[in-house]
C-alpha cells in the first residue's frame, strides 16, 4: 500500500505538473491548463484568506493530485468558499486520496467559510462529491453545495 502525504503548494513553478496536465487533458478536461494560466498572470495564487491549494505527493515525491480553495467570486462579498481545480491521477483513484483530499480541503474551509460551492460536470465527480455531504445546487456556477453547521468544530 502506498503511502501519500497532502500537503499546501505555494507556487506551482516549483512542482512537476507533466503528469497531470497530460492525464487531464487525455479524459478531455482543461482545469489544470487553467490552473497554471492563472497562477502565472497572477489571477489565482489562492492566497487570500482562507484560500489554499494542496497537493498529493506518493513516496517518491511526485505529484498525484491536486485541488484548491478559493473565495468564490461570485458570491458578492458573502464568505462563501469554492472548491477548484481538484484533479487525482486515473491511476490513483478509488484508493481513498479524493476523498483524503476533498476532506482537507473542508478542514481548511470550515476555518473561514460556513459554505462552500463548486462546479462538476461529470456524473461521477457528481456522486463522489455527493458522497462528502454535497448536495445539488445547479445554477450556472455552481453544481453543488456544502453548508457546515456553525458550531462544527475543526474535528471532523
């Protein structure tokens, strides 16, 4: 069994992304191309409060997953977080790191926002985030939304 560790990315300059990038671009999704644009033209570093963007690492040090969280920015000033470029190596998944990763991202989130948001366009990110407690919510930003009780604790 291989043992991952998730840790915060402070710039992705740093970090190899070839694996990921071609993984997601073969099952056709553009998420991370849009992750590095922006990060580089200085659009989203996630480094406003409360926002973060995390990482999965394998033993060896490479990258095999990845996903942030930011303000949403069409929220109209309400603390509501969004959940963005969240990406697992077809190869990694259903060995629980979405999941290991989808839930640190809420650890981080309930520190700042009592809802978060996001925007799924495949069936299957639909039922895997389903399964953490997200409902449907379709309007033509969003997909699906978590609300956490105000007196969740940072324990869960």
């Amino acid at each position: 069994m291989t043992i991952y560790r998730i840790q915060r990315i402070h710039d992705l300059e740093e970090l190899d992304l070839t694996q990921l990038l071609l993984a997601s671009r073969q099952e056709g999704f553009r998420m991370l191309d849009r992750l590095i644009d922006d990060f580089r033209n200085g659009h989203n570093g996630f480094n406003h409060p409360g926002e973060c963007l995390l990482g999965v690492f394998d033993t060896s040090g490479n990258l095999v997953g990845i996903g942030g969280l930011n303000q949403d920015p069409y929220s109209l000033g309400l603390p509501l977080g969004r959940l963005r470029r969240f990406y697992i190596l077809p190869a990694c998944r259903r060995q629980g790191i979405g999941r290991r990763l989808a839930n640190a991202l809420l650890l981080e989130a309930k520190r700042t926002f009592l809802t978060v948001v996001l925007r799924t366009y495949t069936i299957q990110g639909a039922q895997f985030y389903e399964s953490l407690g997200f409902t449907p919510y379709d309007t033509s930003t969003t997909s699906h939304i978590i609300r956490f009780n105000e007196t969740s604790s940072d324990s869960s």
